[in-house]
C-alpha cells in the first residue's frame, strides 16, 4: 500500500466550516493546529545529505522483519485468521482513526468559531481525557455538522471494527457485513472506502489526499459512479 506524505509547509485539503446540515464551507488549514508530519520518511535537515531523504538503517529493518514475522507467528497459529481477515482488521482500524481525527478537528474548529461552555467543555474532555468516538460523531450529528447518512457510516465502520478487534478464533469464516453485504467482497470493500472519502469530505479534511489514491478507481474500472464520486468524471464509455 503506498504511503503519501505532505511537504512541511505544504497547504493541507479543505477544511470545512458548517452552516447547514452536512454541508461544507472553508476553512483555514489545521484550524489553528499544525499538523504533525508522521508519515514517510523524514528529510535530513543538516550535514552532507541535507535535503535528502533518511535511509533505513539495517536495525531498523531487522526490527521490522522481526515484527512481521512475530505478527504472522500469532496470526496463523495462536490466533489463527485467514490473511484477509488479517488485512480488513488494519483497513478498518485505520478508516476509524482517520475518521475519529477528522471529527476531532471539526469539533475543534466549531467550539473555536462559535461553541458554547457545554461545547467547550466537551472540547477538553477529548483534548485531554477521553471520549469514545461514538460520543465525537453522536456531537457532531446533534449540531447538524453532519447528516445521517455521515453518522450511520460512522456507526456501522466503529461497530466492525469493534467486531474485528475483539474477536475469538474459529473454524468458520465470520460473515460480517457491510450495507448489508458481505464485508469481505469487493463490492463491499470499494463502496466503504467510497463512502468515508465522501463522509471525510463532508466533515472537512486536514489532507489533500484521499482515502483511495488518484485515478486507482478508474484504472481499476469500478463502478462508474464511484468513478464519479472520487475523481470527479464519469469513466468514458467505449465506442461501437
């Protein structure tokens, strides 16, 4: 899976502000955060390689050797999972992590512009305590910074990957679903990642990168709404 990183400085996407229901408007970047840079590689800042890219050392990919290795030991014999098992549960943790920081930002941005004490007391309450994800989007969905559809994908990506996470080994394949079909289909698959880039959207986003790499969709020839929805264009028909 490739792994984009935003130049330090580098305008982020939209963000979003909100005055009614669901709908986006702008908003400057970060909301008066800077975002952290965390992913790849970092570029050297001094000595003969400044401007270059780190380069891994050999312990670090021995170490990470390592960790594959120990996480394939669990997977296949202590906890026995078919690998695409394996992979949906990272897909499904991190669809969830990138929705619970989007929501976290929007919730921000709002309590900053126009929140009340209650607002700002929930404010702090996830800043420096906890609040569960459910209560994030459940804030966002009652100040109509989200519609319903927003807040169902939400509920239904945190169920599963609830489900995903505290699930036992067992003989039979469990059959999760996603809209009421099976989760591990392509089918299922494209539409979840469809419907968060079009949820993330609709919250308001911290990077200019989706949640499906450009022109994946129509390289891959799926559907031509998702087509559509993503990049902005219809899949051009073929000729007689």
């Amino acid at each position: 899976m490739a792994c984009c990183c935003v130049e330090e400085g580098e305008e982020g996407g939209a963000f979003s502000d909100y005055s009614q229901e669901g709908q986006a408007l702008s908003r400057p970047n970060g909301g008066g955060y800077k975002k952290i840079r965390r992913f790849g590689a970092h570029s050297a800042k001094a000595g003969r390689f400044k401007g270059g890219l780190h380069i891994a050392t050999s312990r670090y990919t021995n170490f990470r050797g390592e960790l594959e290795y120990l996480n394939s030991y669990l997977n296949t014999r202590l906890l026995p999972t078919e690998p695409e098992e394996v992979t949906m549960r990272g897909i499904l943790v991190n669809l969830q992590n990138l929705l619970e920081h989007e929501s976290e930002e929007a919730i921000r941005h709002y309590v900053k512009r126009k929140g009340a004490d209650k607002d700002r007391q929930f404010q702090r309450r996830m800043d420096n305590g906890y609040i569960s994800f459910k209560a994030k989007y459940d804030w966002l969905r009652a100040r109509s910074l989200i519609n319903q559809d927003d807040w169902s994908i939400m509920d239904e990506v945190r169920q599963l990957r609830n489900d995903y996470v505290h699930t036992r080994p067992t003989q039979n394949r469990r059959r999760f679903k996603y809209k009421g079909f099976q989760l591990l289909s392509q089918r299922s698959l494209r539409r979840l990642f469809v419907d968060i880039e079009l949820t993330l959207r609709r919250i308001g986003r911290s990077s200019r990168w989706m949640t499906v790499p450009p022109g994946y969709a129509s390289e891959l020839k799926w559907p031509e709404e998702y087509i559509e929805a993503l990049e902005g264009r219809k899949k051009p028909r073929a000729t007689p």
